[in-house]
C-alpha cells in the first residue's frame, strides 16, 4: 500500500478539507462499527482525536479479498489509503472511498470486551486498560487534558512559576495523620530502637517518610521568594473510603501567592474557575454536547451558570444564619462551629443564591494551623468556594505570617515543631502576607464533565482494594 502521510480524523472532520476533496488520504486508527453486504462494507474509523468517526467506504469486489475484510472487526487497529469524498449521508461532510487498507492488530469477536454497546461505567472500571477507547471515555480524556492545558496556560499568563513540590515529604500538610508510609526496610525484619519503636534512622531517608498529601507548604517557601507559585502534581490520602467522591491519588493545584490577602485570594480563584470552565467550553464542545445527551442533560447550562454569575461573597457566621432561618431539614443539624456538610453548602448555592458562594471566616478550630488568625481571636481568613451540584470545590486561605501566632497554632494541634522547622524559619526571616488555595482537579472533572463518580474522570483510579492497572 502507497506510504501517505497520515490524517487525523479530527482534522478531516473539522478543518476545512474543501482542498483534499478528490486527493489520497491515510487515516489510522480503532474500528468501532463494520456494517455492510455482499457488494459495500461501511467502516466507522475512531482514532481518538474527536468524538465522531469518520465513515470508511469499501467496494468489496474491489478489494477481492475476503480475509482481509473479515479482520477488519470492531477493535481492529487498521490504516486505510483512499479518496477523500463530500459524504452521501447525514452526520457527516466527508468520507473515504477506500483503495488500500492493512489490519496492524486484529480483535477476536469472541474475546473483545467491547464488541457490544451500553455497557455499564462499572464493568469498564474493570477494563481501565481498554476503557479510553469508548466514545465516553474519550470524551472524558480529551477534555482532562484540555483543562491541565488551561490551567498552565492561565498561570504562565499571569507571571505564576511552576514550582515542582516534592511527592515523598517528612511533614503532614493537613494533621490529618491518613498518610501512606515510605520505606525501603524489610517489613519482616522491621529494625527497632532500645525502647522497642521502629528504627527510621536505619530507613533510606533516616527519617519516617510519606507520600505527600499536599504541596502547600513547600508551596508556600516558593511564594516567599518568587512571589506567584503554583503547583499542579499528584497527592495521596490514606482513607478508606469507597465513595463515589474519594481517590487514594488524585491531582491538585495550588497556587500560593506573596502580598495576596484573602480578598485578592477570592479574586484569583472566581477568575480561575470562570477561566477553565470557558476554556473547556470554548474548546471541548463536541465532548461536552456527547456527555450531556448521556449522562447530565444540565451540563452545559450549570457551566455556564458559574461563568455568568458574580460569585457570592458572605462570611461563614452569616451562612449559618442563612441555613437556621431557612427552614430547612437537614441530615446534619447545623450550629455556629460545625464543618459545613455538602447539603449546607448546595442549599446556599442552589436555593438561596442561585450562584457559586465564597465563603470565609471560619471558625478556627475547624481549620489548618497555618490559616491567619483574625483580630476577634474565634475565626480565621479562610475560604471555601462552593459550586452547584458538589459544593466545596476549592479550599484556601490567607497564610498565618506572624512567627508568635503560627507557633502557637502549632502547638495547640499538637504537630511536632522539629517536623515543620523550616516552615517556621519563614516566618523569621523576610516574613510577608500571602494567601493561597487548593482546587482538586478531579473534583473539577467531576463537576465540568457531569460523570457521577470520581473513578471515571482519572484514567487509572486509586481507592481502597484497587491498584491494578
């Protein structure tokens, strides 16, 4: 077969291909349907860069070759040499007239996990290695990977650096305490000091390890010396938890910025957030149109009900008074000094502003040691924005700068100072206001795709009893 520089379907389908009307093409890629008779076999040819196939024609007196045609099944890997044509049929404006075709990877019809259709987004969780080739799938990849892009692209923008923060850490961002342990010590033959406790002198790093749960406070050293930082990396909880809103890996962005109180922090997020969901909008419509006919026939109308509202700006105290007044019956009691739940949240957003909320001002045993302290002793500068449907999709604050209040909020929760020693030393030397937050990236997927579970916009999900692929 003619070597033909090959084609994406993407840029046959959606470019202006009025020049290649009647010329030789080459397109590669999965077949996902093969119909036909004795006399035509139409083939749908995918290749992952858009949704839609492209529909390949064969005249199969052409061709007089029967064991070739007939290794041409759904999930056969073929490349295919003809005449790009205005197509006959609806759904398309273009096709090919095959003249040449080679099978690089058959299917067995018999074996192929996805030679039928509708199946459920459980059993493809047990086929990750397979999923991304099912139009749902793609559609979810394709638009991960538009939103990482976005959200460099507003950084780089907007004069933030890229800081790499470190995946192994001696230090627990959070206090949390659910973090997974690294060692290279042999687990049968564990080295133990005199008084009988593990021995991590004797482990490769000589200290007790973990993987990160957050790259905030090694965040935080980049700000007090670049000014604007961000990262954007993987992060790790030890929770057992099987809901359809936890991952054991999943992926945050977390700018931290010097100079930045907690109002310019409001300010960066709303714009973030109306910057990435434009983005996908403007970027990603086939993808979106696709999961909104599937799964959330809102979707499209709740992304562009945050970027065409001003977010709602109240302090925590004043949303309490909201939720006691509303009448509502909550699963959860509500009470100045609890942790909001997600239906506190959704209440305010869905029913009572009818737009995104930011909130701030909590009250400070609730929240992380290193979130600033108010004048009123009983609250502190952070916020939380809260989204329809999921409710708190970023978390942040304005940083506790004063060496005296962070070291007494440390002690008070009880973390090792000899743990967070260096984070203390900024604070001693060139202290300075700044703020900064956390978006999980897929809670983000999450709310801009419409999937109804967290496991389906990762392409390979970590949670409890699961780490196959």
């Amino acid at each position: 077969m003619e070597q033909l520089k090959r084609q994406r379907v993407f840029d046959l389908l959606k470019k202006d291909t009025t020049s290649l009307i009647g010329e030789q093409v080459n397109v590669k890629g999965w077949v996902r349907t093969k119909r036909g008779n004795k006399n035509v076999a139409f083939i749908a040819l995918n290749d992952g860069s858009i949704i839609h196939n492209i529909q390949v024609v064969v005249d199969v007196q052409e061709f007089n070759n029967d064991e070739l045609l007939k290794a041409v099944t759904t999930g056969a890997c073929i490349s295919v040499n003809g005449k790009l044509v205005e197509s006959q049929g609806k759904g398309q404006s273009v096709e090919i007239i095959a003249s040449g075709l080679v099978v690089y990877g058959s299917a067995d019809p018999d074996t192929y996990p996805l030679q039928k259709k509708g199946h459920t987004l459980e059993f493809l969780r047990e086929i990750a290695h397979l999923r991304p080739r099912t139009n749902t799938f793609g559609a979810v990849f394709r638009i991960r990977h538009a939103l990482a892009f976005a959200i460099h692209n507003y950084f780089n923008d907007r004069g933030f650096y890229y800081l790499h923060t470190p995946i192994i850490t001696g230090s627990d961002a959070e206090g949390a305490g659910a973090m997974f342990h690294v060692t290279t010590m042999d687990l049968n033959n564990v080295p133990k000091t005199e008084e009988g406790k593990i021995d991590y002198s004797r482990d490769f790093f000589g200290k007790e390890t973990n993987l990160t749960v957050s790259g905030q406070l090694e965040g935080e050293l980049g700000a007090l010396a670049l000014s604007n930082i961000y990262t954007f990396g993987p992060t790790f909880r030890a929770e057992n938890s099987n809901t359809t809103r936890h991952l054991a890996e999943f992926w945050m962005i977390e700018p931290e910025m010097a100079f930045y109180d907690i109002h310019d922090n409001q300010d960066l997020s709303e714009d973030f957030l109306k910057y990435l969901i434009s983005y996908v909008l403007e970027n990603c419509t086939d993808d979106l149109e696709f999961l909104q006919k599937m799964y959330d026939n809102d979707l499209i109308g709740r992304l562009k009900f945050v970027t065409e509202n001003t977010f709602e700006r109240l302090s925590y105290t004043r949303a309490i008074e909201i939720l006691e007044q509303s009448g509502q019956k909550f699963e959860y009691p509500v009470k100045w000094g609890v942790d909001l739940q997600s239906e506190h949240e959704r209440y305010l957003v869905e029913k009572h502003f009818k737009k995104p909320v930011i909130l701030t001002d909590y009250p400070r045993e609730i929240k992380a040691f290193y979130m600033k302290v108010n004048d009123d002793g009983k609250t502190v500068r952070a916020m939380d924005v809260l989204f329809p449907k999921i409710g708190e999709i970023i978390g942040g604050s304005q940083r506790e700068e004063n060496y005296d209040t962070l070291i007494s909020r440390i002690n008070e929760m009880g973390i090792p100072e000899k743990d967070v020693w260096w984070y203390l030393e900024t604070r001693k030397f060139g202290t300075a206001p700044h703020s900064g937050f956390g978006l999980g990236f897929e809670r983000l997927m999450l709310f801009i795709t419409g999937m109804g579970n967290i496991r389906d916009v990762i392409p390979f999900p970590r949670t409890p009893q699961n780490a196959e692929f």
